[in-house]
C-alpha cells in the first residue's frame, strides 16, 4: 500500500462510518393507547399487539370513513371488541342490504317446513296470469338476483333509482306491488342484476306463506313472530328489530335494526353450517346453498355475497387476493360487513359510515385483521 493510498481508504471508512451513524433507521410505530390493547381479549387467537394495532387503525386512521363498532370471534370465543365514541354493545345499527341475508335465512327455513320451492316458479299472484313471461321466474332466480326484472339499484339522479323509488317515492306503501309490477328486462336467469327490490319481493312471498290474510297488521305479525321464534330467540338476538312497510311487508332487504354483538351471532351462525349450541336452527344444506356460487356470478349465492375471484378488471366487494375463497359475507351500504371465513374460525364485524372511496382503503385495512389468522 503506498501513503497516498491509505489516507484515502481511511477517509473512505470514515465518510461511510458517519454515514451508518447519521441513518435513521426503522420508523418506530407509535405506542398502542389503553383503549387499543384493551380491546384484544387475553386469548385472542393472533399476537395480541399486532392484533391491537391492526384493530386500532380501522378506528383511528384517516381516509377509512368511521368505524363505529368491530367484533371479531375466532373458534366460537370473542378476540376483539370496540366501538367508537357515542357507540356501545347497546347500540342497535342498521343493517341496510345484511338484511337480505337475514331474509334468505328465514326463506330457508320455509323451504325446509315445506311451505316454498326452491326451482318451482316462484308464488307470485301477478305473475300467474295467462302468459306472463315472469311465470318463469323461480324462488331460487330471485335469491340469486338474477329474475331479469327491470331495474336501477343505483341512479343518477337518485330518485330515478328502481329502489329509492319502491323505499321513499311511490312504492313506499305498498314495496312488494311496486317491485312485482316491474316488466321484464332479460329473460329470468340469464343475468345478474343486484336487486333490494327483488328482496322485497322474497319477504312478500315469506308472509303469504305464513298467512292467507291480507291485513297488514296480520302480515307484519306473522312474520316477526316467525324470525323470532325461528331464528332471533333461539339465537338469543334479543335486540333484532325489523322494519315493515305500510302494507304490513318485511322491508327485507335493507332495514332490520340490531346490536353489533348481534350481528355478530349470526355470523357465528353461518359459520357453523346453521347450528347453535347443538341445535340445528338452519338446515345445514340451505347454508351450503347460500354460499354456493350463481352461474352468473361467481362472487354471488343466495343473498350473500362470496369471497371468490371474478374475471381481471372486475372490481370485487371483498378481497379474494387477501383471504380464503371459502369466505363469504353480509355487506350492506355505507360499509356494514359480517364477514364469515369458515377455514380461519373467524367472524368479524365491522359497522360505520364509509363512501365508496374510504370503503376502498378501509376494506384494506380490514383484511390486515383477517390476514393474522391463519387457515387450518
């Protein structure tokens, strides 16, 4: 080595030596709050600190909407539980469109009691008359959203929607004669059209199978009789509250009222194939049916929307790329979720208020929660 060299090397070490010193390194995350820990139970089922912190920023992080209540249960045991500010395990949320899978369970049960045909036309007083095209239209089309009536879920303007027209313009007293009376736009079965009209239509069949009246009051009773005996008491949903319309109709697609613990139940329900503390509450089949896919919509079965993926380019409403296909869940709008993953043991809830682009970033989020437990 000649001494011009080494002065060189020895700069060279202690440039990149002030270098290393002078790094900031990893970004620290900030410390967990009280409230972000307590909500992780002592056996939650994942690493209770990222468990926390993937918790903690569905309620905290901006750009996610409002996260109002989230209720996660893995293998039957609570793991986490927190609501927002205002919001506790008393509040009742709405379930605006979880409420069609509430709906396709007690059309379950009818068809289990014999009352309903799952592929037999589906019993529509309107649609049986002499060559009426939608005579071919079945119970199990109308599950699917695929009965081809016409229809707009979402318009623009708003109010030239098919369903804000049947909720709050002029088929609000009478949703399910607004909804029937509707001509046909495709032949049935051949397209998927989500529909909360076509729910409607689902709860006006389920009342005229449980009663021949057409007092609404008789309506209106026959059927919260039903969901409770059938359903809310056995699960011990005591807070569930649905909403009829003036015509004594289940407004059964969009409005039934219950706690997130509540929710919750149900989904827990749906996990164990209809069962509840060894009682079989649901047929087990009808679950299946539920979550099997429509051949027009892979990420669709009956009521309930699945964790399949659908063709590139196709935005999806879940995350097959982030859970098991075998997922499924409850969504309603403004970003309701009961998200159900039968091979992770887990249920999730998340309940707030969200536009499209905070469900976006908020579903990513979420999937960080679902992410730390493992398949088995």
């Amino acid at each position: 080595m000649t001494t011009r060299t080494a002065p060189l090397i020895a700069l060279a070490l202690a440039t990149s030596t002030l270098a290393a010193c002078g790094s900031p390194g990893p970004v620290e995350e900030p410390p967990l709050s009280e409230e972000a820990l307590a909500a992780v139970t002592q056996s939650p089922g994942a690493p209770t600190r990222p468990l926390a912190r993937a918790a903690d920023d569905l309620f905290t992080l901006d750009g996610l909407g409002e996260t109002r209540a989230l209720i996660v249960y893995h293998g039957g045991k609570l793991a986490v539980e927190r609501y927002a500010p205002g919001y506790d395990e008393t509040t009742r949320f709405v379930s605006w469109s979880m409420a069609k899978t509430v709906t396709a369970v007690m059309i379950g049960m009818l068809v289990a009691d014999g009352q309903l045909r799952l592929d037999a036309p589906a019993p529509v007083p309107r649609w049986q008359r002499t060559g009426d095209p939608r005579a071919e239209i079945t119970l199990r089309h109308l599950l699917q959203m695929r009965a081809g009536l016409e229809h707009t879920e979402a318009g623009d303007p708003p109010y030239e929607s098919g369903e804000v027209r049947m909720l709050f313009l002029d088929g609000r007293d009478d949703m399910a004669d607004y909804a029937t009376a509707q001509p046909l736009e495709a032949e049935p079965g051949e397209r998927f059209e989500y529909s909360s009209n076509t729910t409607v239509i689902l709860a006006d069949i389920a009342a005229r199978a449980l009663t021949d009246s057409k007092d609404r009051d008789e309506r209106r009773k026959a059927v919260a009789d039903y969901l409770e005996a059938r359903l809310f008491a056995p699960l011990g949903m005591a807070s569930a509250v649905p909403e009829f319309d003036r015509a004594g109709t289940l407004i059964g697609g969009s409005l039934i009222h219950a706690t997130a613990r509540d929710w919750a139940k149900l989904g827990e329900l749906l996990r164990n194939k209809g069962s509840y503390r060894g009682e079989q509450l649901v047929p087990r089949q009808w679950v299946d049916e539920m979550i099997e896919p429509s051949p027009r919509s892979p990420h669709y079965g009956l009521q309930t929307w699945l964790n399949r993926p659908l063709p590139e380019g196709e935005e999806h409403p879940l995350f097959p790329d982030r859970a098991p296909h075998s997922a499924f869940s409850l969504i309603g709008h403004m970003g309701q979720y009961v998200f159900v993953s039968p091979t992770q043991k887990l249920t999730v809830v998340r309940l707030g208020h969200s536009n499209r682009e905070e469900r976006i970033a908020m579903l990513r989020q979420l999937a960080d929660v679902i992410e730390l437990y493992p398949e088995t």
